[in-house]
C-alpha cells in the first residue's frame, strides 16, 4: 500500500528487497520494519547490510516500525539511529498499526526537497 501511495502522487515506486542497482540508485528510500521481539530492538543485521550500499550518504529517507509489543517508540529510536549512522536523513519516522496507517503516512510525508 505504501508503493501505491506514492505511485497515486506521480512518484515512481519500487519494492526493493535485492535490487542489481543498489539502494543508492533511488531518491528517497522507505524503511519499513518491526520489532524485533515482544520488548523492541531492530534486526541485528541492518546495519551490515545497510553498510553494504554504497553511495547512501545524503540519502533522505522514512523509517516505520510497525506497532507491536511494548517498546515500538525504543524500536523506532534505535532503527532511525541504525539509519543515520549510515549516512541517510530520517525525514520522518512513524510507528504505523497497520498497512494503510503506514499509505496515509506515505501521502504526507515530504519527498521533495524545499
């Protein structure tokens, strides 16, 4: 839902898991995860994998960590940190419910650069 959201406003989306041209070849990025277990935390391996791409510097990008248990605020905090310690700008960050919370986030938040 979030990839049509953008689509519906002119923007072109793509779901990108393993992408041959690397996260660096797209404009703005959206990171969508959950926590890790009932008490929060992020995949242990984003970071390495984030480390991976190349030319992420500068990038402007969403976090969203889908609500679950009871610490989604500390995910939220520790998975924009993980980002911007790899040289990507958090625009925004959201904790989302459910999938069309996370579109109605997508609609507003702000792609291009003023």
């Amino acid at each position: 839902m979030v990839r049509r959201s953008f689509a519906e406003m002119g923007h072109e989306a793509a779901i990108v898991s393993d992408s041959p041209y690397g996260l660096s070849a797209y404009d703005f990025l959206v990171f969508i995860t959950e926590p890790k277990s009932m008490f929060g935390g992020i995949a242990s391996s984003l970071p390495q994998t984030l480390a991976k791409s190349e030319g992420l510097i500068g990038k402007r990008c969403l976090a969203l960590v889908r609500k679950s248990g009871f610490r989604s605020g500390n995910t939220l905090r520790k998975f924009m940190e993980a980002l911007e310690h790899e040289g990507l700008v958090v625009v925004q960050g959201e904790i989302v419910s459910d999938a069309s919370s996370a579109a109605a986030v997508a609609r507003g938040t702000p792609l291009n650069r003023r």
